[in-house]
C-alpha cells in the first residue's frame, strides 16, 4: 500500500486540509472498527507512541495509539494555523510540520512566490524530507491551495517546483480553488494567471475547482432542505453538509459546506488505493489514463450523491440516476458543461455496492450524449472500491479531461488582460525582488498556447472521425 | 506489484479448506504499475527479474517432470501485461526448452482502461516473440454468456472469473491418453501445443465449450452427444462466442470450386476457417460419439489434412455437474477480428500521438510501437489469408 503527503498552504490551503482530515478520521473510524492500525490508515496517518519523547517513533502494527496526520502545513500568517492547533485536530498535527510566518503575502504572488518562497526553500525542503521519511512507499503529493491569493497561490506553486526537483518520481496532484468572480481581490487575476503557468509545467494533475460552483451546491442543497421536498431528507450522518459528530464547533463557519465537498473529493479520490474492490484504481493510474498530452492536465470533476435520500435500499433506478447526475452541470465543481464539449477522457470512480453490469450499463446509456475525441472514442476509466462513504450506501466521483475548460481560462485571461492593459497594480509586483515585467508576458503565452492547444482538439469535433491508413503488409 | 488482490488471493484459498497455495509461492511490491505496460516491462521486470525467478526455480526443482509454464495475464493493465511480458522472455531464456503457455484476457470493448489498446498491442507482438501458444479469453464474451446462458442480472467479476474458470477446467482437467487405454494423458500442455502448432505464426487459440447454463436449468435438460457436437461444430465455423444466436446460415462450401471463389464465398459468409481444432469430451458413453463433422477437410486450410488437423480428447468422468460435456480449443480464425479492432484504434491513438509521453518516459519509444504494429499486421494478414 502506498502513502500520500497532503500539503495544505495558504489560509484556503488550511482550512480545506482542516476539513479533509476532519473527515478522513470519521472514515476511518467508521471502516475500521477494531482500532487496529491497518494499511489503509496508513496511507494518510501515521501510528505514535507519544509517550516515546521526541519524534514520537511510528508503530506499524497493533492497535492504535496515536495518529498523525501526513502533512505539512504552510501559511505565511499564523491566524488559520494557530486556529487548527487550538482545535479539535491538534493532536493530529505535530508541530514540526508547520511553517508559519507572521506578515503574509498581502494577496500578492510576487511576494509568496518570489519572497517568501526563498526565504523557506530549505525549511519546506527539510519538512517534506521528514514526512516522506515516515513513508514506506511515497506515492503521491496533493497540493491544496487557492489561487486567488497571495500564500496559497505563490508560494503553492513554488513548491511544485521544489517537489518536482527533490521528489521526481512522486505524483504531484493539485487541488487548486478558483475564485468567484465577485472576489474581493482585485489583484487576483494576476495571481491566477501568474500561478496557472506554474501548474501548467510542473503538476502531474490538476483538479480546477471553482467556488461559485460550490457556492451554488450549497445553495441548492440548503434550498432542498428547507423547502422541505417530499422524500428528501438529509441524512445526519451525511459527511456533505451536517457536522453533527464533527470535531468542530456548533456554529459554521461560512465556508464550511463549501470545503467539505472539496475534502470528500479528495476522499473518494484515493478511496479504490486505500480500500480493497473488485477493480482497483491507483493514483498513478489516474494520471496515465487521463493525461493525453503532458500540458493537457486540467481536470474537471463532478460529485454525486452531493446530498442523500432517505431510503436505505437504493433501486436500480436510483442507482442509474447517480450516473446521470454526475454528468449534469449542477454536479460539476467547475462551472462548465463538458456535455457540449469535447471529452478527450474520463474516469468514473465508484463506491459502495454496485455490480460491474451496472457500471458497464450506464456507460452504454451515457456514452452517445457525450462527445468523444476522435482518437479516444472509448476513452473510459473506471474503477469499483467495495467500502462506500460514510452515511452512503454508493458514491461516484466523475473525472473528465474535458475542452469545457477552455471558455473558463479564457475568460481568466481576459480578466487578466483588463488590468494588464492599463498595468494597475502592477508596481506591487514589479517592486518585489527577481520579478520582471516578462514573468507576465510568459504566464499569458503560457496560458494562451493552453487554450489553442484545446483550440485545436475542438476544431476535430465536428469532423468525421479520419480515416488513418494502417500499415500495409507484402504478403 | 500491489499487495490488495495477492492478499485477497491468499487468503479466500485457505479459506476453502481444501487447498491453499504456498506459503511463499508469492512476490508482490507495493506500488502498483500504473497501467503502464511501459512501467511493467522497463522498470519492474529488470528489478524484480532475480526475485521473481527465484520463485520459480524453487517450484520447478519441485517437479519431477516439467512440461512448461502456464501464464496467466491480463493484456490492458500495467503489470500484468508488461510485467508478464517480461517475465515470458525471461522463462524463455532461462527455460528454454520447456513450453511455455500464455493465458491472456482479452479487455472489454470499451473502455476498461483508457491506453488498453496500447498495453495489449506491446504484450500481443512482445508475447508473440517469447510464448509458444496464446490462449484467449474475450471478457465480452465471457460477460454474455454469464447474461444470456446462466441468467445472472448483476453480472460481478466472480461471476466472469468462474466462467473463464470453467473452461480452463474443461481443458486441462485429466483426459485418457489413447483410445481405450487405462492412463492419463502425461503431458496436457505438450500435446495441446503439438496438435494445435503446427506453424510458429499461428499462435493463437480460443475456447469454447458446451453446455453452459446455470444450475436451475441444468436439471431439467437433457444432452446427447450428437446434439453438443452439432452445435460445437458450427460455433466453430459461424465464430459464435457461445451456444445462444449460432448462426446456422454459415456452412461450409463444397468441394470442386476453385480456391479463389472458396476465400471470397467464406468471406462473405463469415465463415471460420481453422488451422487445426482439438475437441475434449467428458461425460457418459463418451466413446460413442460421432466426431466426423470435425474431421471435414472444408474445416480446414489447404496445407494441413484433417487427420493431422484435428484431435479428441477423451474421458468417461464428467466435469462438474454436466452430465456430458463438450470443449474445443481452436487455432482458427476466431480471434482475426477483435484483434483487427484493437490494432485499429491503438493506430488512431498513435496516430494523434496522445499518451505516447507516458510510454517514453520509461523508455518504451515510438520505434518499439511501430514494430509492434509491424508485427501484429503481418499476423492479422495471414490468419486472413487462410
């Protein structure tokens, strides 16, 4: 079984990874009953005997005593990271995986990336050493981070750099949180633009996710619930929107929701490598299977059930709506509609009880709605993990490697160029030291080569499919 | 190269009670392959070639008498393929003069794995170079026979493996060496690869076997041998995948035509032509089958007589629950068409270049995909040619 280091930076780096490890722990406690630590624990925590002074040393077997969490946490401010140690969570952090300064970034990337990325180069290296120290077999890296900021943004993507140069064989899997585009950050567009060609070139996989679409999940799912709609009751247990055995406090706080359907993400993302299934899936096989081209690695994910009934046998029926769902728009955690846009792949990753026929059947009913790339016209991954998700009885998590990304990066391009034109705030970038006026100029050709690249592939969907001449052989 | 379904393997085995396998008769790492044939052949092969091949000595020496190798492999996921393609070439070396006998799953049509058609296009001309003898199992056809034949609705890999198992027990389940004779044949492998062989580029075999039907409808069927055998004989010639939907129109021509009309008249019909067949029988009054609708030179290519074309196996024993029961292992034209399929669209892929980087990082370059394809097109043309 392998390991994963989660590294969590900035404040909406932290408070998904607070969330994420809120719910990994429930899992796990719900899967493993007897409190024995077993390989799927391992995969995120680590077994400590704390009464051991210093490092506490792992145990690998036997009941658990305590665990902590893989990661590392980075903020350039300490109010969110000083939070989390105060919480519920502090015993699953160890201090010495933190990396706190005290100014922040002043939502500016010149300064998380350029600055502050320098001044903690060594430690961050040190830190992530460690951690995958404690690793048996290191598979993957997941970077959470937002990318309107000045922390998450900067210093994230400087990171991936220093990943890629010490730990060239581990998967570096990217959750990155695009703002809404009534963000109270002016400068974000340069951010974005600034960090996407960091991502571009030095992530394995990149999970886009846009918090307007999260923002109206939520909205629909409260809407649901209030209007009270005739058989549709919310589970308490659901790990989507209550926190009712939460480890946090009674009051939400507003992004709360929000992050929980980021870190059930997450979960059901490396469910099939933690839990045993009739068809398992890797983490390093999610990138060979959806990763066509090496740029071409923006992935749009979709989330079902993001809210559950209140039967306990799910039909058939019920069952077939769940693919449906995870194909529509309201589904998706980016806001665009890959069924009018060209799937160049697509991953479906299933928990819980559902048999290979079903799966296979769904894909028959689905398939001639979607649009597939001419050379990938079965372009299907999928996997089936036994263990479903807390207070679920089935759950699929859809990622699709889809040109629907492209009206989405252009419109960030265009904001960008609003402000560019006219270089406001420029000056705030220009005066931090190693950066130039063509840091800019290579993000935005970074960033334009992307779309034409996804340009050309749309240009073939219309085509017929082309009639490739095989080799001919002398008889 | 991931530790899940070993652990899984090991264990339900002792469950049974009955048997178990080898306490360290297993190798596995802890990082799967990715499904990288690339992967599987460039990186794990070399590092893990001494372990595992130690663990194959250390079986051998338990032998008295070693025919050969069966290998069991997938072809559209990373270790299997790759792994297990490496893994032929260094039995090839090492053991070179014992058979060795690939059994490969063939994916389904549509999408298990994405670069599937990649992973199987590399294993298929890397095994072709390495094995001795290829036998195939469709996982579509293996899913319509669990469908249509043992009405299961929600069809589960267990329920597949159990039918691939099955046949594969119908196979190589003991059969009586000749006619008659009190003693088991000594050598299954050997003697299937001898009958069904003959020529090093036709290597590759499929199963069918008759009746296939779940428990509830087996006790209220009867069987005779007259009626298996017609219905097994013309699976063979309309390429049926199973006894349901045979399409009777398919027959063979009849003699005195010219060779050219005979090629286009059987192409237009579908027809299956076969290099040589080998039939298995187990059941009651087994010797009072009649197999000469088998020995019909129309079967069969020009170059080869019926009578060194085709064999029978026998035994009075029956095999699980049928009373009678029918198999046949084919070197015919069975497999020209999924293999045509798969050849076909890794080319599109290749063609566009998408996921190439993936195979080169490890070291599996552009050259090795067009020998690849070199090879498996030159395959595909003389199974057409027969």
């Amino acid at each position: 079984m392998t390991q994963s280091v989660v590294v969590q930076v900035g404040q909406c780096g932290n408070q998904i990874g607070c969330c994420f490890w809120d719910l990994a722990l429930r899992e796990h406690a719900a899967v493993n009953q007897k409190g024995i630590y077993d390989e799927a624990i391992s995969s995120f925590f680590r077994n400590v005997d704390t009464r051991v002074v210093g490092d506490g040393s792992s145990i690998s077997k036997g009941k658990i005593c305590s665990l902590k969490a893989r990661a590392v946490l980075i903020d350039m401010e300490e109010g969110v990271v000083n939070e989390i140690l105060q919480g519920p969570l502090r015993d699953v952090f160890d201090s010495k995986q933190l990396i706190t300064d005290i100014s922040g970034s002043g939502n500016n990337w010149a300064v998380g990336h350029k600055v502050f990325g320098s001044r903690y180069q060594e430690q961050i290296v040190e830190k992530l050493r460690k951690a995958a120290e404690h690793c048996d077999c290191l598979q993957c890296f997941f970077i959470i981070h937002s990318m309107g900021g000045g922390t998450g943004s900067g210093l994230g993507t400087f990171l991936l750099k220093v990943l890629e140069d010490e730990f060239p064989e581990v998967y570096r899997f990217v959750t990155s949180i695009y703002p809404s585009s009534e963000d109270d950050v002016i400068t974000s567009p340069y951010n974005i633009i600034l960090a996407m060609k960091e991502l571009s070139e030095h992530a394995d996989c990149v999970l886009p996710i846009d918090n307007q679409s999260l923002f109206d999940i939520i909205s629909k799912i409260n809407l649901m619930v209030n209007s009270g709609k005739l058989g549709s009751v919310v589970k308490p247990n659901s790990l989507v929107t209550s926190s009712a055995g939460a480890l946090k406090k009674r009051q939400e706080k507003p992004f709360d929701a929000m992050n929980n359907i980021v870190a059930n993400l997450l979960l059901n993302l490396t469910s099939s490598a933690r839990f045993e299934g009739s068809l398992n899936m890797d983490l390093n096989e999610i990138s060979m299977n959806l990763v066509p081209f090496p740029q071409l690695h923006y992935l749009v994910s979709s989330l079902t059930p993001l809210y559950t009934l209140a039967d306990v046998h799910i039909p058939p029926r019920r069952l077939d709506q769940m693919f449906s769902d995870a194909f529509s728009k309201d589904h998706q955690l980016i806001r665009a509609d890959p069924k009018h846009s060209l799937y160049l792949a697509c991953a479906l990753m299933v928990r819980g009880n559902v048999q290979l026929s079903d799966l296979r059947r769904n894909i028959e009913r689905l398939k001639p709605s979607l649009q597939f790339v001419s050379w990938n016209q079965e372009g299907w991954k999928t996997s089936l993990c036994a263990v479903p998700p807390v207070g679920h009885s089935h759950s699929l998590l859809a990622l699709a490697n889809n040109t629907c990304v492209k009206p989405t990066f252009i419109e960030l391009r265009e904001r960008f160029m609003r402000l560019y034109k006219k270089k406001a705030h420029l000056h705030h970038y220009l005066r931090v030291e190693g950066m130039e006026e063509s840091c800019f100029t290579q993000a935005l050709s970074s960033l334009s080569t992307l779309i034409e690249e996804y340009d050309q592939l749309d240009a073939t969907k219309s085509m017929p499919m082309p009639d490739v001449p095989r080799l001919s052989i002398a008889v | 190269m991931e530790p899940k379904v070993i652990n899984q393997t090991l264990s339900k085995a002792a469950q049974s009670g009955r048997w178990k396998y080898g306490q360290h008769s297993y190798f596995c790492q802890k990082q799967g392959s990715g499904n990288n044939w690339a992967y599987g052949y460039s990186v794990h092969g070399p590092k893990h070639e001494e372990s595992v091949m130690n663990l194959v000595q250390k079986e051998v020496e338990k032998c008295d008498s070693l025919s050969g190798f069966f290998i069991i492999m997938s072809m559209a996921g990373g270790t299997g393929s790759g792994l297990g393609a490496f893994v032929t070439q260094s039995l090839q070396d090492q053991y070179s003069n014992s058979l060795r006998m690939n059994q490969i799953i063939w994916p389904y049509g549509t999408g298990e794995v994405i670069v599937q058609n990649y992973n199987s296009i590399l294993t298929l001309s890397h095994l072709y170079r390495s094995s001795d003898a290829l036998l195939v199992h469709e996982n579509d056809a293996a899913h319509k026979i669990c469908a249509k034949l043992m009405n299961i609705k929600q069809i589960s890999f267990s329920d597949i493996n159990q039918v691939l198992a099955h046949q594969l027990g119908s196979v190589f389940q003991p059969t009586y060496s000749t006619e008659g004779s009190f003693h088991y044949r000594r050598n299954p492998l050997g003697d299937l690869m001898e009958s069904l062989v003959p020529h090093p580029e036709f290597k590759m075999l499929g199963v069918r076997n008759i009746p296939q039907m779940s428990e509830s409808s087996l006790a209220y069927s009867t069987f005779t041998w007259t009626g298996l055998l017609k219905h097994l004989r013309q699976m063979l010639i309309s390429n049926a995948k199973m006894e349901e939907g045979i399409d009777w129109q398919v027959q063979p021509h009849f003699s005195g035509h010219p060779t050219l009309g005979k090629m286009s008249l059987n192409k237009e019909l579908h027809f299956n032509t076969s290099i040589a067949n080998l039939v298995i029988l187990r059941g009651k009054d087994v010797h009072s089958a009649d197999l000469g609708g088998f020995k019909d030179p129309a079967l069969y290519t020009s170059w080869l007589d019926p009578v060194n074309a085709f064999s029978v196996w026998k035994t009075q024993r029956a095999f699980c629950k049928y009373e009678k029961s029918a198999a046949l292992v084919s070197n015919s034209q069975f497999l020209v068409k999924p293999l045509d399929m798969i050849v076909g669209k890794a080319w599109s892929m290749f063609a566009s270049k998408a996921y190439i980087h993936q195979y080169t990082k490890f070291g599996v370059e552009e050259e090795d995909f067009l020998d690849s394809f070199t090879l498996l097109e030159q395959v595909i043309a003389s199974y057409c040619n027969l």
